[in-house]
C-alpha cells in the first residue's frame, strides 16, 4: 500500500546546486555538433537527480533512481536508429544554419529541465522518492505535471539565457568535469537575479503536482485491486 505524502512548502529558491544540471542540459542544445548535443544533453538530465539529493544529504535508493530515470522508448529508438539516422542527421544540421530554430529548441529545454529540477526536489522533500512504489507514482505525477505545465514565465528567462552563449561547447565540457568558468557563472548570475519572480508561479505548479500524485496514486491502487481481484477468481476457479 503506497500512501499519500503530506505535501509541504515547496522550496522556490534559487540554488545553483539543483539547478546547476538543469541549466546544462537545456544549453546542451545548442552545442553545434550533431548527436554530440543529445549525448551531453543526456549526461546532464541523468545527473540531476543525483545532484539535487546530494545537496539534500540524502543517497537514493538504486530502485528509486530507476523508477525516475527509467526510459520507455529506448528500445524502440534502437530497432528504428537505421531509418531515422540519416533523417536526424539533416534536420539536426538545418537547425544549426538556422540558428533561431536552435535557440527556440534551447529556450524549450532549458525552461523543461528547470522545471524537471524544482520538481524533483519538491519529490525528494516529500517522500515521493523514498520508496520504489512511491517514486513509480511519482514518475507518472511529474510526467503528466511536465506535460501540462503549458505557458510559463520560466521559457521567457530561458530564451535570454539561450540567447547569451556565442561559444557553450567549451563551458560544458568543463562543466561536466565539474569546472565552472566566467561564461557559466555568468550564467548562473543571471538565472539568480530574475529566479525571486517566479515564486508563485512554482508554488502553484507544485500544488498541481500533488494534484496529479494523488491521481496516479488512486489509478494505480486501483489497478492493483482489480489485478488482486483477478488472481483471486482464478484461483478458486483451478
């Protein structure tokens, strides 16, 4: 039985420390280098919820980290990767002539992730992650938050922070040794000075959070009892 954790406060802060992964990926994009930006794109997304309960003190468990890290579609990606890479290739190099294009794609990550990280860490502060059956809910909860988030002040922020780079390859590569230069402190200087605004905002896509997590919490209680339902009838039917 996975029961309802109590909802709190959510942390709407600025600290660079849950954030600090979030910005990578999202700026990851524009790295001019074809399947070279989904690769640390990807570094950095798997890195997050690593880093933010670090920050917390907090190690997870091996079955929550695959919960929230768990990738559907990879299979599916592989047996199709000989169509589509061709395809991928020349869409991803007409985004880098047209460089708008690739700072729309970057502004739409980078406000993604962030809202991924403020999300992951009001989970950790909740207990949606401290059990696997908690974090399998909560995965469902955060996926359908992040798909209904809608229009957001963060992508207005994140177009000016996409806008800035001239030359991110050299900054992530650093960063993912965990060096941070003038480019990223830059950066992150600026995040910090607008993030004071957004406080409402993140309070309310929390409570929208917790809406979903109590959705998915009864969909899959009831799910499980029609399953335990079943198994019962086939039983006294053998």
């Amino acid at each position: 039985m996975i029961d309802t954790p109590p909802s709190s406060r959510p942390n709407t802060d600025f600290d660079w420390a849950i954030y600090a992964d979030a910005t990578f990926a999202g700026l990851s994009v524009l790295i001019p280098i074809p399947f070279v930006d989904s690769l640390f794109e990807w570094i950095f997304n798997r890195r997050m919820l690593r880093s933010i309960a670090r920050r917390g003190g907090r190690a997870l468990a091996p079955d929550v980290l695959a919960q929230i890290e768990r990738d559907e579609g990879w299979l599916a990606g592989c047996l199709l990767l000989p169509l589509t890479l061709g395809w991928s290739l020349l869409k991803r190099t007409s985004k880098k002539l047209l460089y708008f294009l690739t700072i729309k794609d970057a502004s739409d990550r980078l406000s993604y992730y962030w809202h991924r990280a403020f999300l992951l860490d009001y989970m950790l502060e909740t207990g949606r992650l401290d059990s696997p059956g908690a974090a399998y809910v909560g995965r469902m909860a955060l996926a359908h938050t992040l798909n209904t988030a809608g229009t957001s002040p963060l992508t207005q922020l994140a177009r000016q922070i996409a806008v800035a780079p001239k030359n991110i390859w050299g900054p992530l590569r650093r960063a993912r040794r965990g060096q941070e230069d003038a480019e990223i402190q830059a950066r992150r200087s600026r995040i910090a000075r607008a993030w004071d605004s957004f406080g409402a905002y993140l309070t309310a896509l929390a409570e929208r959070y917790d809406r979903a997590y109590a959705q998915a919490l009864a969909t899959h209680q009831a799910q499980a009892e029609a399953a335990a339902t079943r198994q019962a009838v086939e039983s006294a039917s053998e």
